[in-house]
C-alpha cells in the first residue's frame, strides 16, 4: 500500500525501518481500532435501549437487575472486563482460548461495557419527553411500542445526541485498551514499532491517527446533529 | 324529532387520587351534535372528568359508555371494571381530545401529525389520507404551514393543527380541555371560531372553557363542576343568564 514510499528509512542502524512498514503497520492498526469502534457501536446502541427499558420497566426485578448491570459495568474498569471476559471460559468451563474467542471476548466486553453508559444516558433521555406526547399518542390509538418507536424514541435521540457524542468521541481512545488481549489496534502496534526502533515517532504517529479518527466522527456527529436541528422543542 | 343516538355515557363516576375525592359520583350524556360546556373553578375536576372519558385516568367507580361500546361498568362490589385491549382501542376510535398544550409531535412537520395515526393506527389509504388532511388544514386556515414543524407555528396555529389532528381520525365525539387557556387573547379568537364552525357543522363536543361568553352561544348544555360534583346544569343561555345556584352566580360574577 505504502510501497511508493519503499526508499524512505527512519532511524539509523539496526533500528533502522522503512516508511512503508510503519505506516502500514500502523494503519492496520487504526483499521482494527475502526474494526472495534464499529462492532462495539452496532452492539451497543440497539442494546443500551433495551437495558435503558428495562431499567425502567414496572417489573422490580427485571428494573434491579438492569441497575445492577449498569452500577456494575460502570464502576469496574473495561481492561478488568475484557480480561475476565476473555478468560472466565478457561478458568470456569476448562475451554481452549481460541485466537478467535480472542475478538469476540474484546467485542463483547466493549459491547456490555458502552451499553451501560449508553443506557443511562436514553434513560435520562427517555424520562426528558413530556408526559403529553405519551397521552396525545395514547388518546390517537397508537400500541405502547409505536407510541415509543414513532414519537418517543426519535425525539429522544435529538435530545441525547450531544452526550452520546461524548460517549462515541471516548470509545475512540477506548479500542486501546484492546492491548490487554493483543490484539493488533493501533496502540499495540505502535508500541511494537517503538520498542523494535527504540524511537518516539510511532507513538506520535498513533496520536495523530487517533486525533485524525476523531476529527472524523466529530464531523459526522455534527452532521448528523444539524440533520436533526429542523426543529427544536 | 326522533330521539338522538347517544354518543357518550357516564353514569355515577368516581375518582380519587389518594385521599383527595376528586370525582365524586358525574354522570353526563351527550347526543349527537349535542356542544357541552363544562365550566368550574380550578381545581375542581374537569380535566380529570376529561382524562376519565379518554381513558388517561382510571376511574375508581361507574360506567363510561361510547354508544354501543361499553367501556367499563361496576362489577358486583361496586368497583369499576374496564373492558380488554380490543374495548379500550375501539373507544379510542371513537373519542378525540385537544389539550391545553396542543401536545403536537414536534418532530413531525403539520401534514404529518395529522397524517401518522389515520396512517399508523387505522391503516388507511395514504392518498385519502393526505388529500383529507389538506382539506383539514384548508379549513383550519393553515394550508400554507402543511410542511412546517409545529416549532414555526404561533399557539393558535398549533392548536387548530392539533384540532385537525383529533378530526383526521374521524371521531364520533371531540373533547377540548380548556384549548385557549394558553393563548394570547388574539390567538384564542382564532381558535374559538373554528370550534365555533364545528359546532355549526354539528360535530359532537365536550368542551371545558373559561370563556364564558363563547360557552354560552356555541354550547347547548352547560355543566357547573364545583369541587368534584356537577352544582348546576342546564341548557346554555339560561344557566349564564339565570344561574340558580349560589355558588354558579358566585362563579359567574367573579368573571364579569
Ligand atoms: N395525577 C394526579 N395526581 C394527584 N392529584 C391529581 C392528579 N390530577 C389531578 N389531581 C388533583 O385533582 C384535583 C382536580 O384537578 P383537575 O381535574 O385538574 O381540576 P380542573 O381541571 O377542574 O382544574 C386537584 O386537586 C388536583 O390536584
Ligand atoms: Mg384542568
């Protein structure tokens, strides 16, 4: 991918590396960091809302429980999480670590863990929308789940979309702690480059992609914002 | 003249949040075409009588009725039983209601809250739908703001779209709870003569006002609540005009 750049060499010596190989093992690394954002979005949003409902459910157990999730997910660390997730199938059952168990222990655990964050955050949205929308809803005839997805649900996301924002912007930095699991993102790479150089250039290089990515999401977090800013209530 | 198909039904109704007795033992019919005011001081149950008809409130005790559909009816002790899902999405079919505070779905442009539950809830035709609403909105005065968002609209533009909302279900009876009480006076005038026009049209309405003198030429029958009881009833120019009761003439002459 890099190859136009083959003469180019940074570093002297035996720490000397071209500049292909680095970029291109670095920005393997950001397409696994991209990899990880993208999975731990699609997992997390849709089930941030069913933990935020049933946070909210009338059903006391079913509440506790989602608030013990929540409580849980967010006052232990996500590094602590991705390890015990990935190796309680060992330690519990006896199983084989598999070097795919590996990416799906690193999804799951950044899946529960955004989702508890995400969940309180359309809670707070969620109890944000006025009682009159429910009751106009209600006295047109709409079922409790369209009253929810068609007049609730849209609103709520105009209103959170600048916490979630945050949230997004976080798990960006977050894909580094996928390290823990060796999986090859972009701080993992970069550390390995820097050890075999001896040599700052591939931390200042991860810093900028990562910067790069974020610049990324904000512009389509303020896209999407703008979309959504046809009204305001 | 045959006798009237009734609309709407409610017989010895009782409601209490907590230990406040709200509703203590309304019954009202309305008839078709028939414009009933409810007029009373703050505090003394009409919106909750209202929410009760439009099944936001659960009523402790008595009967609600929507022609045919009877939608609940004490059972052996006393206590209001409501019929199932199927009973209680029929009445909805039945009843409209515009609140205080339009309560219109601010994500949707105008034509589309007036458009979604014909669509969503009744599963008609989107063509008849829509060329329905627009003959709505014309009569509202508002053709113009089909494709606005509520946002852009002054209150008296919100409220009649909220009133072709109610209308575009078809309802068989509209309830109003106190829909100008938060407008500007110029912006009530607006909203009065719509209500007016419907009630020329013969539309069947409950309507709870502060405006008396609009209650008394476009309502039929006028009820005085007072403290969760109905005081004072009669047809409407007389019980403005020659209220009987100490507490209506009180009513009535701390809003001269
Ligand atoms: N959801 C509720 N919970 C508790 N009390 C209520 C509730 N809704 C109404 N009330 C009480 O019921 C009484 C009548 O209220 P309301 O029906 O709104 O009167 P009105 O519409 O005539 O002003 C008031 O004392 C009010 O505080
Ligand atoms: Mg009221």
């Amino acid at each position: 991918m890099f190859s136009f750049l083959d003469g180019i060499i940074i570093g002297s010596g035996v720490h000397a590396m071209p500049l292909s190989t680095i970029l291109s093992t670095m920005f393997g690394g950001l397409g696994m960091a991209g990899l990880i954002f993208i999975v731990a979005l699609a997992g997390s949003l849709p089930l941030g809302v069913l933990v935020a409902l049933c946070r909210m459910s009338k059903n006391r157990v079913l509440s506790f429980l989602a608030k013990i999730y929540i409580s849980f997910l967010r006052g232990t660390p996500l590094i602590l999480q991705l390890m015990f997730i990935y190796f309680a199938p060992y330690y519990i059952f006896g199983l084989k670590l598999s070097l795919t168990w590996r990416m799906g222990a690193c999804f799951i655990g950044f899946i529960l863990n955004y989702a508890a964050y995400f969940a309180e955050i359309y809670r707070a949205g969620i109890q944000s929308i006025p009682l009159g929308q429910y009751e106009a809803a209600s006295v047109l005839g709409y079922s409790r789940s369209q009253t929810f997805t068609k007049i609730v649900f849209p609103q709520v996301i105009k209103r959170i979309a600048p916490a979630m924002g945050n949230e997004v912007i976080t798990l960006i930095k977050d894909t580094s702690l996928a390290f823990v699991l060796s999986i090859a993102e972009m701080f993992t790479m970069a550390e390995t480059l820097a050890a075999a150089m001896v040599s700052m250039v591939p931390y200042v290089l991860a810093a900028a992609l990562y910067w790069f990515f974020t610049l990324l999401v904000e512009f389509a977090l303020g896209k999407f914002e703008k979309k959504l800013s046809y009204y305001h209530d | 003249m045959s006798e009237k198909k009734e609309i709407l039904r409610i017989d010895h109704i009782k409601k209490a949040f907590g230990d406040n007795q709200v509703l203590k033992d309304i019954s009202l019919t309305v008839s078709h075409g028939e414009v009933v005011a409810i007029i009373g001081p703050s505090g003394s149950g009409k919106s909750t009588l209202l929410r009760c008809a439009t099944l936001l409130e659960t009523m402790d005790s008595g009967t609600l009725a929507y022609g045919d559909l009877v939608v609940a009816q004490d059972d052996a002790s006393g206590k209001a039983v409501y019929g199932d899902k199927q009973v209680l999405k029929e009445a909805r079919m039945r009843f409209g209601l515009v609140f205080q505070q339009f309560n219109l779905f601010p994500h949707y442009t105008v034509l589309k809250n007036i458009m979604d539950a014909p669509l969503l809830v009744q599963k008609r035709d989107e063509k008849e739908v829509e060329q329905e609403a627009r003959e709505l909105l014309e009569k509202m005065g508002l053709s113009d703001k089909a494709d606005m968002v509520p946002c852009d609209l002054s209150g008296g533009q919100q409220q009649r779209v909220a009133i072709a909302r109610a209308l575009a279900m078809n309802p068989e009876i509209l309830f109003f709870d106190e829909p100008t009480s938060a407008l500007d006076p110029e912006l009530t005038k607006e909203v009065l003569r719509v209500i007016r026009q419907l009630a020329e049209e013969h539309m069947t309405m409950v309507i709870v006002t502060h405006e008396m003198r609009f209650a008394r030429d476009v309502a039929d029958h006028i009820i005085f609540m007072d403290g969760g009881v109905i005081v004072e009833e009669g047809p409407a120019q007389q019980l403005i005009d020659n209220p009987q009761h100490a507490r209506t003439k009180a009513f009535l002459a701390q809003d001269e």
